[in-house]
C-alpha cells in the first residue's frame, strides 16, 4: 500500500473511531484506486478521496413514539447525505437494532459509487433507525415511521434526498413513511421510492435488487460462455433481496437450495421452487415468522440454528456453482470463503451490502473466481429506483416489460463498465476494481467540475 493511502487510512480511522465497517468500506475502496492515482495525480491535488470520506451532512435525531402498552420509547435516527455531486441524495433506510452511525456510513459511501455505476443522476445516502420493527404490531410501526417522518421530513425531497427501503424497511413502512411526509409537506412528489404501484411505485421494484444481482451472475458467466441453467445455488437471507433471486433462479432453471434468517438457515435438496417460494413470501412478508418453519412445511429440507462460537457459517459449506449473499454485511468471512470455494462455487454475486470480509474478497480474487462486490451486483434496487423518479417525474408509469427491459440494459451496462475499468487499469477479471474505479471516476470528475464545494 501506498504512504499516501496508508495515511488516508489512519487519517479515516482516527477521525471516525468505533466505526469499523466503515474503515472496511473505505479501505477496499482506496485498495483499489492506487491503480488510478499514480495515472492521474489531478486527483490526488484536488483531494477528492479526503472530500469523499467526509459526508456532506450527517443528520442524527431523536425518535419518540409510543407503543401499544402506552409506553414511551425512544430511537436514534440518522440520515447521512454523501456526496452529490452526481444528483441528488439517494439510498435506502435500514431499521434494525444494530443500526448506528458507522453502519450507516459504510453503506452511504458504498452508496455514493454504487449509483454512479448505474448511469442514473443519482448522488449517494443512508439512514436509518436502530429500531427493530420484529414483533411490533402495524400501529406500533405505522407511530414510529410517523415520528421519524417528523424530523426527516424537513431534510429530505424530491430534488435534494430521495430515501427507500433498505433491511427492516419494506412496502408497510415505506407506506407509512410516505403518508406521513404528503401530511407535514403538502405535497404528493416522489420523495421515497419503493412506493406502491396504485400511488406513485414502479413495477419490478420490490423484484429488482434479486433480480439484478442473478443478471450480474448471468453477464459474468457469460463471459466464459455459460449460462446459469441447471447450476445450483446457496442464497442467504429470506427478505426482499433473498426472495426475488430465488424467484428469478427459478425462471432461469436454476436451483436454490438455501435460505436463512437471523436465527438460522434451511437446506432444502431438492430446491425452493415457485411454490415453496410463494409460501415462503407469505411467512416472511404476511405472517412475519421465521425461516424454521419452512423445515416443518417441507419434508426433506433441514434447519440448522446459528452457532457463532463455530467461526464459520453451515450455509456456505454445502456443495454448489453459485452463491448468493443476501442478508447482511460481513456473513462471508475467511473461513467461509475457502469453504464456498472447497464446495465448487465458482460465481459469487452479492445481493447485500458488503457480505464479504476483507480477508473473504481475498480469498475469492485470488481463487480466479467470478466474484461480483455488491456496489455492482445489487446495484439493480437502486436503478429502479431512479427510474421510478423519472417516472414520477413525468407523471407517467412504464410497463413491467419497459422497466425489465432497462434493467436488464443497465446491469449488463454496469458489468461492461467493471470489466472494462478494471482492464484498463492492469487488472483484468477483477470486478472489486472494476466497480471501485469505475465508480469513483465518474463522482471524482464531477467533483472536480464542480469546484470545491
Ligand atoms: P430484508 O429486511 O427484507 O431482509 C433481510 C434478511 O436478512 C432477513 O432474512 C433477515 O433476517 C436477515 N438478516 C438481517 N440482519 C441479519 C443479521 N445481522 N444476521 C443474519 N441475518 C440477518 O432486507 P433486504 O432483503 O432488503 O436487504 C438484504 C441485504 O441487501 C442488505 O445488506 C441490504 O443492505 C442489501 N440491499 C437491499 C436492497 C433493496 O432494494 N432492498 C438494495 C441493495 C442492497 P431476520 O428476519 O431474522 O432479521
């Protein structure tokens, strides 16, 4: 590693302690553009790395409510505004217990290059609340959304923040979160996205990410001339992102064959087919239970609880082609890693946010596998995100076959532009850089057009 980049690096973890998944974030990212800084010194001077770790505004909030007891509680929100030097803020919210600042960070800044990549005019963010909507009744969730509402409304619009759902944050809260703005703002605008179809949503949004990240694992494998039929596939995960690439494995005759939650996962060896994932959607999204049940449901298929003190995750030791990381951050360590490849994965598309541990990337980029980083592989969300502004910005809706059509074009676009980047930077094959540089250009040529702001 360069002086320049290892002092960049203690610089970002002196003035953020405690945030270790954004050191993580930031660490892989600067990995990659030492390759771009001795081409291009410009930006080196013009210290758009040192302005791209430093979000442009952080905004972090109270949230009171009151539960169905008549118990007061109370939250933290937040809300980081990025970068905007390519549009205007966009990026999901997360409700989750271990929501907190860092957190927050590591996926704004991953944000910032993600939507870069998408060639949508869409500038980087992400907030969030550390409560946790599991076991809270409709009204319990319909007063906190309400109450987070009241405070972001006031930094938030369609031409300045456009937040959207992100783990914790479907269509009841984003619904909610919607109601609540039209009332304070009196105005009906895009504002969120993710909205419902009847009241300003995109057809293929809720499917996107899932959708995106198997066309990413199409494109790749394409480039060694195969194709995903018949393989097999371990996805993590049961929520939006995990239920829509079981859905589109399927179309494609592929077979999944894993899922999981927080409290453990399900192995089932015959597949998730369209029917079991029907009743799937309605566990997770109608009846909010858990993925053990699908163990009592379907004969054959097995439920293995979590045991941290094991090191390793169970899911990612079965044999497969491909897998799927669709949960959380950091789900794929070392350990893991050299499981996934020892079981015959050979394509590794990530639907969630940072799920591999640095030492996991290291392992996957020196195994010549077809690993895609999730900046590009689930970067499929947030395109149809932006296309549901342009939609809303119209005042007109396309029809399913017009928004696949796009996403489909943008991912393969945003595949192009990984191999190429990283190509012309003497690493051909290695989709981390492709996807860091690519990304990075295009907000660091902005930035400097833009003057220092
Ligand atoms: P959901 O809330 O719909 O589902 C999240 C799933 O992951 C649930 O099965 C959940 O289990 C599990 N999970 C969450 N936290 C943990 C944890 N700490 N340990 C183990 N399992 C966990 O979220 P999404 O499907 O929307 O998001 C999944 C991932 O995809 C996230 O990384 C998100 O940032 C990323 N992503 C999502 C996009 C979107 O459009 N929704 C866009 C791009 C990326 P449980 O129910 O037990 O909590």
């Amino acid at each position: 590693m360069s002086e320049y980049v290892q002092q960049l690096m203690a610089d970002v973890v002196a003035k953020n302690p405690s945030e270790p998944e954004f050191h993580q974030a930031v660490h892989e990212v600067v990995e990659s553009l030492e390759l771009v800084f001795e081409r291009h010194p410009e930006y080196r001077s013009a210290r758009i790395l040192e302005r791209a770790v430093e979000p442009e505004r952080v905004l972090m909030f109270r949230v009171p409510w009151m539960d169905d007891r008549g118990d007061v509680q109370v939250n933290r929100g937040f809300r980081i505004e990025m970068n905007s030097a390519i549009g205007p803020y966009k990026g999901g919210l997360r409700f989750h217990p271990s929501v907190n600042l860092g957190i927050l960070k590591f996926l704004a800044f991953e944000q910032v290059f993600k939507n870069a990549l998408t060639t949508l005019p869409m500038g980087g963010g992400k907030g969030g609340s550390d409560f946790n909507p599991k076991g809270r009744s409709d009204a319990e969730v319909m007063r906190f959304c309400q109450s987070f509402m009241t405070e972001l409304y006031r930094h938030i619009g369609p031409n300045t923040d456009v937040p959207a759902g992100d783990i914790g944050v479907g269509g009841r809260e984003i619904g909610y979160l919607f109601g609540q703005y039209k009332r304070l703002a009196n105005e009906f605008s895009g504002v969120l996205t993710g909205k419902g179809l009847g009241w300003g949503g995109s057809l293929i949004r809720p499917e996107a990410t899932g959708y995106g990240a198997v066309c990413f694992a199409c494109e790749m494998l394409k480039t060694r001339g195969q194709e995903l039929s018949g393989r097999t596939c371990l996805v993590s995960g049961s929520g939006n992102v995990a239920q829509y690439t079981v859905e589109k494995l399927n179309e494609l005759g592929a077979k999944a064959v894993t899922l999981s939650d927080s409290s453990g996962y399900v192995y089932d060896p015959e597949g998730i087919d369209p029917e079991k994932l029907a009743w799937v959607m309605q566990l997770k999204n109608v009846r909010r239970g858990r993925i053990s049940e699908y163990a009592e449901y379907v004969r054959g298929a097995k439920f293995t609880p979590f045991d941290p003190s094991l090191g390793h995750n169970p899911l990612w030791t079965h044999e497969a082609d491909c897998a799927f990381p669709s949960a959380t951050q950091n789900e794929i360590n070392e350990q893991d890693a050299k499981n996934l490849i020892k079981g015959g994965v050979t394509v590794v598309s990530e639907g969630a946010n940072m799920p591999t541990t640095a030492q996991g990337v290291s392992v996957f980029l020196q195994s010549k596998i077809l690993y895609a980083p999730g900046k590009a592989a689930n970067a499929g969300g947030v395109a149809v995100s932006g296309l549901e502004m342009a939609q809303n910005s119209m005042r007109y809706g396309w029809t399913r076959d017009e928004v696949d059509t796009r996403l489909q074009m943008i991912m393969s676009d945003i595949h192009t532009s990984c191999v190429t980047a990283g190509e012309r930077f003497g690493t051909p094959g290695n989709y981390v850089n492709g996807a860091n540089i690519a990304g990075f250009l295009k907000v660091a040529d902005a930035m400097i057009d833009q003057g220092l702001v």
